[in-house]
C-alpha cells in the first residue's frame, strides 16, 4: 500500500485544510516550542479501501519531518478482517495511532504520538474531516467509474515521484509559514499577554495570501 500526500490531488483543500498544533513553552508536552504541520497521506492502491491514514508531521524547529503517524478510524475488526490474520494484526497495529514501523521517525516520534491521539484526534469535527479527505482521495484514485480506471493507473505510476517532490515542497513551506507566524506573535507580544497553556490548533494557511 503505497502512500502519497493529500495535497498531491487536492492542493488548494491541503492548504486549507492542514492541522497545525503551536506548541508553547508552558504546555509541558516534551516538545520544543514551535508550529507542528500534521500532513495527511492515503493509499493510493486502486481499488483498496484500506481506511487509514499516515500522518507526516513536520515541525518548524528541525523544518524536517519529525515523526509518520498511522491512525486507522474503524473498530479493531474491520482491519483484523482486512488483513485476514489477527496475530498480524497485532504485530502491525492497522489501527493504532502507533509510529509506522517502515518510516523515518525521530526522538519527537512518541511526545508527537501522544499529541496525535490525546489532541488532535479527540476532535470529532477533524475525525470527520479526515473521512471526508479520505473519500475524496479514494474517489480521484479509483475513479468515478471503471472506465476512468486508466487514469488512476497513471496517477498510482507518478505517486512515488510526486511524493518526493510534494514532501519536499511542503516541508520548505510549513517552515516559511511557521516562520512567518512567529514575527507576527512577536509583534503581538507587547499588546497581549498569553495565559493560556493550551497548544494552539488551527489550520494551515500558509499559501492563502498569495492565492
Ligand atoms: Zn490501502
């Protein structure tokens, strides 16, 4: 089950509709200071409904990926009966969240772990947000129909290219946002004081301004 990025097939939604969590210093959260982009990937598989979801976070500290987050939304034993073998089930945890074993994931991995399941999907309209994203994903890859299944098959060829380039590319522009972010904080910070302890959630906008 190869992955690609959402913001692959639906950039202007991606870049909308990002999750972003601002950690402060007074969360106590094991995390350094600074703006978590949670990029969403789905399988691209024709004909797969796999029902998953890897979470790509890049931080605007390292401005690289930090962690892969994989989070499944279905009861235990759609995956066990997707997979067909409990003990594998298991071993890989299709539900989780969990840290995906194949993926680059660095000493932030399991603090952003945490934030992933005790935050980020306790919120039900972002829960639903992720289904949403997912069936779009899934419609673009599979087609409308079968006769459009050649396109999919075009698409499932340059996933592996495209997803090189688009991590990249969005890697570069989480730290030019996050950037942008934080001089306006600083510029904020005389006239408001923060007392909230809270990380900050909200989503990505990095590129409206320019749209
Ligand atoms: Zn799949």
């Amino acid at each position: 089950m190869p992955y690609q990025m959402f913001h692959d097939l639906y950039p202007a939604l991606a870049e909308r509709e990002t999750r972003c969590i601002t950690v402060t210093s007074r969360a106590k959260l094991d995390l350094p200071t600074g703006d978590y982009f949670f990029h969403e990937m789905y399988c691209n598989d024709q004909g797969c409904d796999c029902r998953r979801v890897f979470f790509f976070v890049v931080s605007s500290v390292r401005k690289d990926v930090e962690a892969v987050v994989a989070w499944g939304w279905e009861k235990p034993a759609f995956y066990e009966k997707w997979l067909g073998d409990d003990k594998l089930n298991d071993k890989l945890d299709l539900k989780g969240p969990s840290l995906n074993l194949m993926s680059p994931q660095t000493a932030l991995a399991p603090a952003l772990l945490n934030l992933a399941q005790n935050l980020l999907l306790r919120d039900p309209d972002y829960v639903a947000r992720i289904k949403r994203h997912y069936r779009l994903f899934r419609d673009k890859i599979d087609g409308k129909s079968r006769g459009k299944s050649k396109r999919g098959a075009a698409i499932q060829r340059t996933a592996l290219g495209s997803v090189k380039t688009s991590m990249k590319k969005l890697t570069a522009e989480s730290a030019e946002y996050a950037e942008k972010k934080r001089k306006e904080n600083r510029s904020r910070a005389g006239k408001r004081k923060q007392n909230d302890n809270s990380p900050s959630i909200e989503n990505m906008k990095f590129r409206q301004e320019k749209n």
